[in-house]
C-alpha cells in the first residue's frame, strides 16, 4: 500500500463503505416516513430514552478510543497491554448490549408492538442490526485478544470503528430529530 | 490447450450448445403462442412449453459453468484433472436426466414449482452429478497451485449444489415453500453464480489483457464481498407479498437496492483491464463478449433490476411483464454472455486452433444482443402499460392482455433475431473454416 | 496528548454538551436544535474518520470520506428541517 494510501486492508473499507451506505439508506427511510407519518413518529419518539442513547454513544466511542491504543500496542510489539485494552474495549462492547437490551424490554413492558408501527419497525430494524454488528464486533475483539498480532488486530478493530461510526449517525437521527 | 484433459471442456459446450438452441427455439414457440393462443394448445400446451424453456436454459447455463470449470480449472492449478472419465460420466448422467425430464414433461410428469419441476428422481440425479463435479474439481484444486479465481470459482460452485438442496424440500404452507423456493431462485442468480461468473470473467481478463494476477484478484475480491454482502439479504426483495412480516420490505428494498453496486464493479473491473493491459490477444470476438458480458449484465439485472426493486415499484409491477423483461436482459446479460464468452475463448483452444470465424462471432453478437435489447424495450413498454392497465386501473387481466398484442409480435420479432443469432454462432464457434489447417503449438497459447 | 487522545476528549466534550442541552433546555427552537445535533454528529464522524479509521494522512480518501459524510449529513438535516 502507498505511503498516504488508504491505511489498513482494502477489503475492510468495502465492508465499512458497503455497511454505512446500508444505514444511511435506512436512516433516510426513517426521515421520510416520518414526514409522512409526523404525528406518530414525534409521539413515539418520547417513549425511547435518549439518555439511554447518548450513553451508548459514550460507551462506543471510549470502546473505539480503547480499541485504537490496542492497536497501536499492537503496532509496537506491546502484545500484552493490547489484549487488555482489547478485552476493556469488549466489554465496553457487552455493556451497550446490555443497555440496548434494557431498552427494548421497558418498550416491550409499555407495550410498544414492533409490527404494525412505521416508526418501531424501522427503529427495531435498524438498532438490532447495529446492535448484532456491536455483538459480532465484541466477539471479534475478544477473539483477537487471543493473539493480538498488528495483522489480527487492524482488521477487527476497523471493523468495531465502523460500528463506532455508524451509531454517530443512528442516534441523533433516531432519538434526536422526531422530537 | 496446455492440458490434455481440458479437452472435457469440448463435450460440455458442445452439449450445452444443443440446449442452448432448443431453449431459444422453445422461446420462439412461446413467443408465437402469445400472439396465437391456440397454437399447439393439444399437444404443447404453453405451460409445458415454458417450464422446457426455462429448464433448458438452465442446465446449459449449469453444463457451461462445468464446461468452464473443467477448462479453466487445469490451467489455474497447472495439473490435470483428477479424473476427466468422471467428468464423462457425470455429463451422461447430466445428458440423460435431461432429456428423461423433457420427455417426461412432454407427458405432463412434472411437479409445481417454476424452475424446479424436475420430478424427485431427476432432481436426486442433478445431486448426484453434482457431488460427482465437486469431488472431481476439489481433488484437482487440493492437489495442485492454490489461485484466488479457482477459491472463488469453487465458493461459487459449493455454493450451487448447497442451495440446490433447498429445492428438495417442499414444504406445505405456502408462505414457507415460497421462502425455500427463493433460496434456490435467487441466492443462485444474485449469489453464488455471481462467484462463478466474476471468477470466469478474472481468468478471461487475465488470459486476454495480461494484466498482473495481483490486479485481478483485487477487484476479483471486491467483488464478490459486494456481492454476498447484497445479494444474500437481498433476497427480502421477493418477500413483500408472500406472507413473510412486513420489515422485509425494509430488509429487501434496501439491500437489493445496493445489488446494482457487484454488477457496476463487474463493469468497472472488465472495462480497466482492458484500458491497462498491455496484451492484444488476436480473439477479439471472446473480449467482446467478456465487455459485452458486464455491460449487459448491468444493465439486466442491476438498472432493469433496480426499476422494480423497491417495495412501493414491486407493488405494482410484481409478476408484470416487467419481470420478464428483467428476467430475459438479466439472464442473457449475465449468464449466457457469460458462458458464450468463455466458449468463445476456449474453443480455438480445444480445436488446437488459431481464433477463427472471428467476424460471424462477433455478427453473432451484435444479433443477439440487439435482439435481447429489443425483446427488453418491448416487453417494459408492454410491463408499464399492463401496470397501469391492471394494477392502477383495475382492468381484468386477460381484457389487458388483448391490448398488448402489439408488444408481443414485436417480442416474437426480436426473438427471431435472437435465434438466428444463436444459431450463427453455434456455426462460427463449431465449425471452423476448413483452410486453416496448421494446428497452433499449445506452448504458444498465450501465458499469464 | 496523542492526538487519538485529544480526539476521544473533544467527542466527549460534544456528547456531554448535547445531552446538557437535552437536559436543560429541551424547548429549543427546531432549527438551532437541528443545526445543533447535526454538528456534533459531524465532529464525531469526522473524527472517527480520522484518527479512529486513520485517515487523516490519507489525501484523497480523506477528501472523499468527508464529502460523503458531510453530504450525507446535508440531505438528513434537510429531511429532518421538513414539516
Ligand atoms: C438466451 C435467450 C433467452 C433467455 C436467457 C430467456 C430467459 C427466460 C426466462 C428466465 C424466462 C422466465 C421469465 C420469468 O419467470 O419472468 C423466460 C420466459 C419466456 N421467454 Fe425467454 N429467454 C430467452 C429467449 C427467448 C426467446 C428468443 C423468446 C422468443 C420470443 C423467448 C420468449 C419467452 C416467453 C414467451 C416466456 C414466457 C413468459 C411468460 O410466462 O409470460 N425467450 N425466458
Ligand atoms: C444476473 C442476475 C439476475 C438474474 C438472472 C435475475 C433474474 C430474475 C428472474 C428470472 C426473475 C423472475 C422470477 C420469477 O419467475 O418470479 C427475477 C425477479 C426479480 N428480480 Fe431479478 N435477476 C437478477 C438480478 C437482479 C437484481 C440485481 C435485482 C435488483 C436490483 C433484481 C430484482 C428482481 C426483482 C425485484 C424481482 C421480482 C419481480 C416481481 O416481483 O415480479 N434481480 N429476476
Ligand atoms: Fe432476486
């Protein structure tokens, strides 16, 4: 690779390009219908927590900010500090599952059908997809913690910064606009 | 030719060729019994001639994919087959339970469902044949030079025979019959043959441009992760109206929209090849069928594909003639090119051979991809009007069909030019001219 | 301070600043609202980008990377400005 080529694996940045033109598609659904469905989309978004969102999105990022030091760890033959931050990272990972799984249970407690409401449906498409990457990434993470080689590690944690990256975009457009 | 048993190779495109004139003949039947519906209504009922239209089509399509294989294969991991007797047999047994189904489906022994109305026992057969392929192919690949064209050549065929399976089951609701069907259906034609055609289409790139193998793998490699990455959840896009929950509308629209993106890389990767390679490989009817192949292909299933992808588009024109205009540019685009390039490619090869008839081919071209296009417009024009005819206006569907019929003589037209284009160039690839007698010495086909 | 440092403390300083926004002053008008959210989501994607993906020495993927996203943040803003 050229010295100010692009960093890391080729085949990475497909996945990142292909998975971020997938979200955005998606979350450009969510704003058209909400301009066909205003009334039920800025009534339904009070019943999420965006409290319970914007600390996902401290987690995620400190995660990522974790994940990078790894890697440079890695870079420089510091194998041993890297599996912890890996391993920290990771768990960062399982306690955005852990919040997502509260939010989806105090939904379904207030009784909130996924089916049969535009907003929910998008809102459950979109946020279990993400969170399904955030669960494949956590078990990437910990996987490559096993031997946290620079050639393991690049890949998977470019993968856990998509993911990072992804919810940038999904939490404002999800939590913050229909209010 | 550098190995003596990629001469297999010639049986199976010879085989496939036979098909390949039936099913566009079937074609032309179909075509004239829209126009005149009792044509042959006692003996070749439409339906039974459809289902050898479409079966047809697919196994040449299938006997070209091994066709290729067995002559790509050898040259990529630079042995001889593992055993070309068993690619024989596996082609008699291809052959016989072929031509057992037609007869069979000429007595109205067939099951229910499109593609796959091969009786039980035929489809048992096609495993078989299968299993007997895959073992043939895998041995040579383990035991010879490891190439990213033949892991992706083999993903793509591993993946044939697994999916296949699905059409084994048959299950009761029809909701779920549906989802399987599909799994066949589509994840074969967006997916797995996807492999197989980027796969064929990088040897070819290779071979006719001399690009370096580090070049082609790259985009070789982008494009099959675009491929499963859209193709595999793109599947949701036959899920809007089968009973499936309604998310799949979400799941399905979004990414079969991105399917267009592998088809655009497939253009992208063949057309700046050719503009970096320093090779002028003297068969220019093969690379013009290769360019031909993406181009096609793009626009058959990436833009016609994308025009009634989405749920709110499919809603209307699902099951129109839009779909069989799609159907046609995609498979022809696609596959057919796909194999008839390869075909084009390797037969001088086969036949120890200088390329030969190399402007009737390229005639053979032009004819059957100006037929093709026609056939597309018009069936589209034809799709639109029935949309709004029938599903916007609410028109029954036969009274709509009688205000089509100028559509469907023009369909006939075009596929008469398709025919005698496939005929042409069965002509120039199997019969070479008699003058050219020196045979070409194998070390002179071109390298890497 | 690596600049990966610096970057995970300016993302922080945004998120607080919108959630102390949320909290405090929920009855922001729509616009300044929008033109707030959109923004921080631009300094943290930006910032992903570049010291988290690393492509702030990666001329013209970086180039590229920010027209996307500062397109993309333009048609969701503008969808979001609507009605
Ligand atoms: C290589 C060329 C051809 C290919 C790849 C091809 C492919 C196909 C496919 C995939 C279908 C099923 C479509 C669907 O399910 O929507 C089909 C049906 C059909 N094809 Fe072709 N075909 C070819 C040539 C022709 C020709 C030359 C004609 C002659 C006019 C023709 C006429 C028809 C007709 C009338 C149908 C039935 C459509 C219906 O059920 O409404 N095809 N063909
Ligand atoms: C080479 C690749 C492709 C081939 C050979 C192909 C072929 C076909 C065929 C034969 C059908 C009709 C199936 C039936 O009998 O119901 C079909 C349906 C369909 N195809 Fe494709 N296709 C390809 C790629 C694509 C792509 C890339 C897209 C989307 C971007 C697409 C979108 C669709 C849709 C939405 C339908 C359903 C139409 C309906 O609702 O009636 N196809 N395709
Ligand atoms: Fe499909």
């Amino acid at each position: 690779m050229a010295k100010k080529g692009l960093p890391g694996n080729s085949l990475i940045w497909i996945l990142i390009v292909s998975e971020v033109l997938v979200f955005a598609l998606g979350l450009v659904a969510f704003l058209v219908m909400r301009l066909l469905h205003l009334r039920e989309f800025q009534a339904a978004s009070h019943l999420l927590h965006a409290g319970a969102g914007t600390l996902s999105m401290a987690l995620l990022l400190t995660s990522g900010y974790l994940a990078a030091i790894a890697q440079s760890n890695s870079q420089q033959g510091g194998q041993s500090r890297s599996r912890l931050l890996l391993i920290l990272a990771a768990l960062l990972g399982v306690l955005f599952l852990a919040l997502k799984a509260m939010e989806y249970s105090d939904l379904w407690n207030r009784g909130v059908a996924f089916e049969g409401s535009q907003f929910f449906t998008l809102y459950a498409l979109i946020t279990g997809f993400h969170a399904a990457h955030v669960a494949f990434g956590t078990g990437l993470l910990l996987v490559v913690s096993l031997r946290p080689t620079l050639e393991h590690v690049e890949p998977s944690v470019a993968f856990w910064h998509m993911v990072d990256l992804v919810w940038v975009l999904v939490f404002p457009v999800l939590y913050l606009v229909p209010r | 030719m550098k190995y003596q048993s990629q001469k297999v190779a010639l049986a199976y495109f010879a085989c496939a060729m036979i098909l390949f004139a039936a099913q566009v003949t079937f074609g032309l039947v179909l075509g004239y019994i829209y126009v005149a519906p009792n044509f042959l209504s006692e003996l070749l009922p439409f339906n039974i001639a459809r289902m050898i239209h479409t079966n047809a089509l697919v196994v040449w399509l299938l006997l070209g994919f091994f066709g290729a294989s067995y002559y790509l294969i050898p040259e990529e991991t630079e042995r001889e087959l593992h055993s070309p007797k068993l690619a024989y047999i596996q082609l008699v047994l291809l052959m016989v339970g072929a031509s057992a189904a037609v007869i069979g489906y000429l007595f109205r022994i067939h099951e229910g469902r499109e593609f796959l109305e091969q009786p039980l026992w035929v489809k048992l057969g096609i495993v078989v044949a299968a299993l007997i392929f895959l073992y043939n192919v895998t041995m040579t690949v383990l035991q010879g030079r490891k190439t990213v064209i033949t892991n992706v050549l083999l993903l793509g065929l591993w993946g044939i025979a697994l999916f296949f399976l699905f059409s084994l089951y048959n299950p009761a609701n029809l909701t779920v019959d549906k989802m399987y069907w599909w799994y066949v259906v589509h994840i074969w034609v967006e997916g797995v043959w996807e492999l197989v055609m980027a796969s064929v289409l990088a040897f070819m790139m290779l071979k006719l441009t001399g690009v370096d193998r580090e070049v082609v793998e790259k985009w070789l490699y982008v494009i099959v992760a675009l491929a499963l990455f859209t193709g595999l959840l793109g599947t949701g896009h036959h899920y809007y109206w089968i009973g499936t929950p309604g998310y799949w509308q979400w799941i399905g629209s979004i990414f079969s929209a991105l399917e267009i993106l592998p088809f655009f890389a497939m253009v992208m990767f063949t057309f700046v090849m050719v503009w970096k390679g320093r090779r002028e490989h003297p068969n220019k009817a093969a690379l013009l069928w290769a360019l031909g192949c993406s181009v096609l292909a793009f626009f058959g299933a990436g833009v016609w594909g994308f025009m009634h992808t989405l749920a709110p588009m499919n809603y209307y024109t699902h099951g129109t003639q839009v779909t069989a205009a799609h159907g046609h540019l995609a498979f022809f685009g696609a596959y057919v090119s796909m194999n008839l390039a390869i075909i084009t490619y390797a037969m001088p090869y086969l036949l120890g051979r200088r390329p030969y008839n190399q402007v009737l081919n390229m005639a053979s071209f032009w004819l059957m991809a100006s037929g093709m296009s026609f056939m597309t417009f018009t069936l589209t024009f034809a799709g639109v009007v029935q949309t709004h005819l029938q599903r916007v206006l609410g028109q029954g569907f036969m009274d709509v069909q009688d205000q089509l019929s100028l559509f469907y003589w023009m369909r006939l037209g075009s596929g008469v030019v398709v025919v005698l284009g496939a005929l042409l160039f069965i002509y120039a690839t199997f019969v070479p001219r008699r003058e050219v007698i020196e045979t070409v010495n194998p070390a002179a086909a071109p390298a890497e | 301070m690596t600049q990966l440092t610096r970057s995970w403390l300016v993302m922080s300083m945004v998120v607080i600043t919108v959630a102390l926004v949320l909290a405090v002053a929920p009855g922001l008008p729509r616009p300044v609202w929008l033109v707030l959210i959109m923004a921080a989501s631009f300094v943290k994607a930006r910032l992903v980008l570049l010291d988290y993906l690393e492509l702030r020495h990666a001329d013209e993927w970086r180039v590229g990377a920010m027209a996307a996203l500062v397109a993309l943040l333009l048609v969701m803003a503008a969808l979001a400005a609507m009605a």
